[in-house]
C-alpha cells in the first residue's frame, strides 16, 4: 500500500537517513528485523516491507522501507519474509503463580513455595503466546517480583512484568484469605490487608519498598474467593483515595478489583487508574469513566468464562464460585460492549490463572464479538495499554525508541483477529524467543 501524511514522509527520511547511516557504519546497528507488512498501532494502519533496525540495547532506532535499505554483514538479519509484525502484547491483568487446572481446596495439597515454581512456565507460555509485557496483579510470597528478577537477570525465560507484590483489601474480603477457620489462620492479618486509612498507607508504601511497580486493591468481593460476593463494596471511597493519593505520589498506578457497581463508582471518583473487571457498571459508572480528567481504564477480562464453565468443577472450583461466575459473565460482556460505545478507555486484561496463561489470546476475539473493530482490540493490548502504564517511552507500539519487542502472524490480523490466537514468531529486545 501507499503510505502518506505524516507517516510516510517519516518512513522516507528514515529510508535516507538508514541508507546514509549503513553505508558507513552498519556497526551502530545490531539487528535489522524485515517482514512483508507490518501494523502501525499508533495510526491503525499497515505498512508494506518495514525493516525496523534495532541498537545493541534493544530498542528500535530506526524504521525504514526494506527495499531501499542496506545494512552490512556484521548486522544480524531476522527474516520474517511473508510475515505481518506487530508490537508485542501487553496483558494488564495476570497471576503468574496461579495455575488454572488447580482450583478451590486443592491448592492445599500443595507447599508454599509450589506457586512460585509454577510461575516460571506460565511466563513462558504467555511470551510465546505473543505478551512481551505483562502487569501481575497480586502474587503471594512476592512471586511475581521474584520472577521478574530472575528474568531480567537471566536465570528464567519470561516477559518483561509489572509486579503488584501483595494485594491490598479489607479484613475478609475478596484479597484476603477466605478459606479457612479460624483454627488455621495466622494470628496476624495477611499481608497486604488492612481496616484503617493508616494501614492502607502503609501497605502502599510497603508493597513500593519490596518492589511493587503497581498498586492492586479489592475495592469489592469477587467470584473466586469464599464468602465474598461481586457486587459488595469493600473499602469506602474515602479508603480508595488514600490509596490511589500514596501511590500517586510515590510515582505508582493503582489497580482496583472492582465487579460491582458502587464499587467502581467508588473507585473512579478517588482516581484509581484502572477498573478490573468492571462486571456491573451501571450507566453512571461508565459516565464517570468517560468524564473523568485523569484517565482511567476499563480492564474487563470477558474470555475466561469459557474455560471456568468447562473445567472449574473438574479443577476442583467449589460450586459457589461457579454459580457467581455464570451469573456474572453474560452482565459483563453486554456491559463491555455498552462501556466501549460510550468511549470509556479501555485495555486488555485476561485474568490469566483463571484460565491457562497460553491460551490467553482467544480473548481477542471475543473483544470483537462484543463490539470492537480488531483494531481497537489490538490497540487495547498494546498503545491504550501502554498508556495506561505509563510506559510509553519503552513499549506499546514499533516506533524509534521502544523496545523492539515485536511478534509476526501469517495473515492480517486486522481482517481476522483471530491470528492472535497462534503467533509465529516472537522478539523480545531485538532477540528472536525460542
């Protein structure tokens, strides 16, 4: 296709410049990655023949036109030849540690650090499915930041990961431990809960102080704890604020699990950054959103339930969170859907953990079933995403400066989606992943 406008006049000085540049001194470069089309997220449209060079520290430094481009022998050539690229996904709501086929009391047939070692495959498994980045929302043991150390570092194969550490909530609800009698509990509450706006605050700064890059809260009950239901709200507006007010101001995000609807009006008016679930927003709720000054974002994880149903009982899912599962799913993704046409922001978040961490690009589709174009479902995982990070500078998109975390498909996802669904190749900082 033609490329005009801003765009394409970008494309041909890059071409130049890259021309210019390799003639000389191809040894400023690395890796030259080249494909039939690639998509541009950040306009929505397809570019023919990219050839995106990427420096030694793996972020992209320049986007050029293949065929007028040379590059040396000293560069490493990554040939995606009848391949269409796209920026590597971003999933905003996972639990690594969180293995799908374990459900209700069986978790206890297992030791503490169970969980942890289960982390390692299902960050495998999410970057080979095409998630170069992923946001954990609530880990026990601190999991999630253990892990990212071990794969920054070398030691582990896995995405790069914003970890929340432990999740905040009030005494017996949805983030705090359900499942057990007294007998069997800790004497002192578990980390991450707290019953006053002093204890929320520290929770906050103590989360920050072990390595939390993200705040997650339980502003109210949820499907898969016990004695919990959806729609309670479990921590005041005020309670909310004090959270999302500490955060901000150590430079964090804050994510709010929040089914039922005060809850999440609760949640937007204190300046929480992105609504999980949002199952039962009411038409004021997604008001809100839409009219809010400060972003806020919709992560509606509106696939898994079709593994839940299926799987649950045999996995050991007790009964009551299977019937709060079926009663929510169908609210939610009507609900998706109404908050979409309304404008609200939205991202891609899976839940993964409830559903196995690879199979997580079946959501796409269902994105669209339910109202968006594949486009806007692609953006949801990689620039609304991104944004919503905060990191727009390191990922989200194939442009000069991120990242070159990259992922191919056979065909056009933007006429079928569902290439998402079986990525063929993924590069995570110029690197092809095995």
């Amino acid at each position: 296709m033609r490329v005009t406008g801003n765009l394409g006049r970008n494309l041909r000085v890059a071409a130049l410049a890259s021309a210019a540049l390799f003639a000389g001194s191809a040894h400023a470069q690395s890796t030259v990655i080249t494909a039939d089309k690639m998509v541009d997220v950040l306009t929505g449209k397809m570019i023919d023949n990219p050839a995106i060079f990427v420096g030694a520290d793996g972020r992209i430094t320049s986007i050029a036109d293949a065929r007028t481009v040379k590059w040396g022998s000293d560069v490493t050539h990554i040939n995606l030849s009848g391949k269409t690229l796209l920026p590597g996904l971003i999933d905003m709501h996972v639990h690594l540690d969180g293995p799908a086929d374990i459900g209700g009391y069986r978790g206890l047939e297992f030791t503490d650090s169970f969980w942890g070692m289960t982390a390692v495959k299902a960050a495998q498994d999410m970057l080979r499915a095409g998630f170069t980045t992923v946001r954990n929302v609530g880990s026990t043991n601190r999991n999630d930041i253990g892990l990212k150390q071990a794969i920054e570092n070398g030691y582990a194969t896995g995405p790069r990961i914003v970890p929340a550490g432990y999740a905040l909530g009030a005494t017996g609800g949805h983030c705090d431990s359900t499942f057990l009698p007294p007998s069997l509990e800790k004497t002192d509450k578990e980390e991450g809960i707290a019953d006053s706006e002093d204890e929320l605050r520290y929770q906050v700064r103590r989360q920050r102080k072990y390595g939390a890059e993200v705040i997650k809260v339980c502003a109210t009950g949820g499907v898969f704890s016990r004695n919990t239901e959806p729609g309670q709200q479990q921590l005041s507006e005020r309670e909310l604020r004090v959270i999302a007010d500490e955060a901000h101001q150590w430079g964090l995000r804050v994510a709010a699990h929040a089914h039922g609807g005060d809850g999440i009006k609760a949640a937007i008016k204190a300046g929480i950054d992105t609504i999980e679930h949002a199952s039962l927003v009411d038409d004021e709720g997604i008001k809100l959103a839409v009219a809010r000054a400060r972003p806020v974002w919709f992560s509606m994880d509106i696939y898994n339930t079709d593994y839940t149903q299926a799987e649950g009982a045999k996995n050991g899912v007790l009964e009551d969170n299977l019937r709060k599962d079926r009663e929510v799913a169908q609210i939610q993704r009507d609900n998706f859907r109404k908050a979409h046409d309304a404008g609200v922001k939205m991202v891609f978040g899976s839940d993964a953990g409830v559903m196995p961490h690879g199979l997580v690009g079946g959501q796409f589709k269902v994105m669209v079933q339910y109202g968006m174009t594949p486009i806007e479902a692609i953006q949801a995982a990689t620039r609304n995403a991104a944004q919503a990070l905060g990191r727009e500078k390191d990922v989200g998109a194939i442009a000069v400066g991120r990242f070159a975390d990259i992922i191919a498909v056979d065909g056009d996802p933007l006429a079928d989606v569902r290439e998402l669904e079986s990525v063929d190749a993924v590069i995570k900082g110029g690197k092809a992943v095995n």
